[in-house]
C-alpha cells in the first residue's frame, strides 16, 4: 500500500454525503496534466461509440438522468 493514501482520511462530513449522494468528490485526485490528456480521448470515444450507434449527445444526458432520480445535476 502507497503510504500517501494515508494522508488523507474520510470525514464524517464526506462520509454523510456519499451516504446520501452516492459519489464523493476528491479534489485533485488526478493531475490536471492527466485530466488534459484524458478528456480529448474520452471525448473522442464517445464521439465515436454516438456515431456507431447512431446517437446525440442529447441521448446520453436523457439516460444518464433517468439513473440519478431524485439526484439532478445541472449538468444534465
């Protein structure tokens, strides 16, 4: 085990919203470097995976917010 998980315990805050929201936010998880390089390509796949299947982006954001009832986001 990397000793730098450590560093770093859940709150009982953190703990009490991933309880009700299902998902925990850890800022700087990931190096922005990573993310930059990341996001070009997950775009690009999901660009792909629409256009294979014949789907909008509009599709996704309908799906992706009938699985989070109760839990709407801006975002979708």
């Amino acid at each position: 085990m990397d000793p730098a998980c450590l560093q770093h315990q859940v709150t009982e805050q953190e703990r009490t919203t991933f309880e009700r929201d299902g998902y925990l936010i850890v800022e700087n998880a990931i190096p922005q470097s990573l993310v930059d390089r990341l996001v070009p390509i997950s775009d690009r796949v999901d660009r792909q995976e629409r256009d294979r299947m014949g789907k909008s982006p509009e599709d996704g954001r309908q799906r992706e917010a009938s699985l989070l009832p109760g839990k709407q986001q801006p975002e979708y």
